[in-house]
C-alpha cells in the first residue's frame, strides 16, 4: 500500500514545466506496469490489417497520468489495465469509418474521435499474471452484447465490467455505453484532433 502511495507521489511530483498536460507522451515512459495488446499494429482487428506503424500507446499527458492513477486502483486489487488502443491518427480513423459507418461503434471522422485527441483509452482488465479477465466478448465485438446496459450475461461478466468501470470513473475517465472496453477522459473533447503517424523510439 505504501509503495503505490509512494510510486504515485514521485509520479504526481514531475516537473510540471517540463512538459505541458496537453503534450502527447509515451505511456510506457511514465509507468511501466501496464499490459498491452495493441491491435492496430497488428492484423488482429476488424479492418483485417496491420495499421499503424508502431506498437506505442501515446496520450495527453494529463490523460496517461489519469491512467496510471487507475491502473494503481486496480493493481492494488490483483488486477492491470492491458491495452487494446489509445492515440489514433484520423487517416485511420476515416478508414474504420468506411468499413464501419456506425457512429455507436466508431466515431465519423468529420467529427474526430476522442482517440485522435489522444484522449481515449480502449482497456481491459488482467490478472497480475496476465490472464484476461471475462468481459463477455472481445475487443470490437460491434453488438449489443458488448453494451454497458446488455446484462443477459452471466454475474462474474457484469462484475468484471462493473469493475474496470468502477476503477475508470474514480480516476476521471467515463464509459461509452456501446462499448465495454472504451473510456475517453472528462477533459478530451477539448483537445484538437490529431493526424500524426506514431514512430517507435528504436526506429
């Protein structure tokens, strides 16, 4: 308990003049114990294709600290925050959109999606050894079954989304209701939307 306390203070304490809330940042720079199975970089998803360059999650900074804050909730319960997506460049976005033209599920790029704001996360909850935990269905399952109100579903189901919403609303994030895995954070509609391929630092 006095470890996470601490671990959180040293996080809280960064030099603010250092970087502004609103920079993108590195997740993996700022705390490391995040899972993350980034689909997007992988062949994985509903489009069928590997599309973006880089297996990074990036966030506004004010956005990732938010996150490590629920990701502490969480680990001080056995579980970790893994990571599906977070920043999402909008030529992605108008490319799900063709495929997806369904604003419940994928935001129209006219608009933005808070994902290109780098103000979004798409989550689940692990066990500390990695096994995930039984949402119900996967990640982009563009149903009913995977909306927060569905709850023909067996009790553990439920009390694992009722978890990880829990967790997410305590540290300022809040639930699309079509979508178990999708928490966008209070403040993200106000970032501008974004178009920027995201470059790993090795490369």
């Amino acid at each position: 308990m006095y470890r996470f306390i601490f671990i959180l203070f040293l996080l809280l304490s960064l030099d603010s003049n250092a970087q502004s809330d609103t920079s993108f940042v590195k997740l993996s720079s700022i705390d490391n114990r995040f899972g993350y199975d980034m689909r997007y970089a992988t062949s994985n998803n509903f489009l069928g294709e590997k599309v973006y360059t880089c297996s990074d999650c990036l966030l506004r900074k004010e956005v990732a600290m938010a996150l490590v804050r629920a990701n502490m909730f969480f680990l001080q319960k056995g579980y970790r925050i893994k990571l599906f997506d977070c920043y999402r460049p909008l030529d992605v976005q108008k490319k799900m959109w063709k495929i997806m033209p369904d604003s419940r599920y994928v935001a129209d790029p006219a608009k933005g999606s808070i994902h290109n704001r780098g103000g979004a996360v798409d989550i689940t909850l692990t066990d500390l050894n990695g096994r995930e935990l039984d949402m119900g269905t996967d990640f982009d399952h563009f149903g009913e079954k995977a909306h927060h109100n569905f709850l023909d579903l067996p009790g553990n189901i439920i009390e694992n989304r009722e978890l990880l919403k829990s967790g997410m609303e305590q540290a300022g994030f809040h639930a699309l209701s079509t979508e178990w895995w999708h928490y966008n954070y209070r403040t993200s509609d106000a970032y501008p939307v974004s178009n920027f391929k995201v470059q790993c630092m090795d490369q």
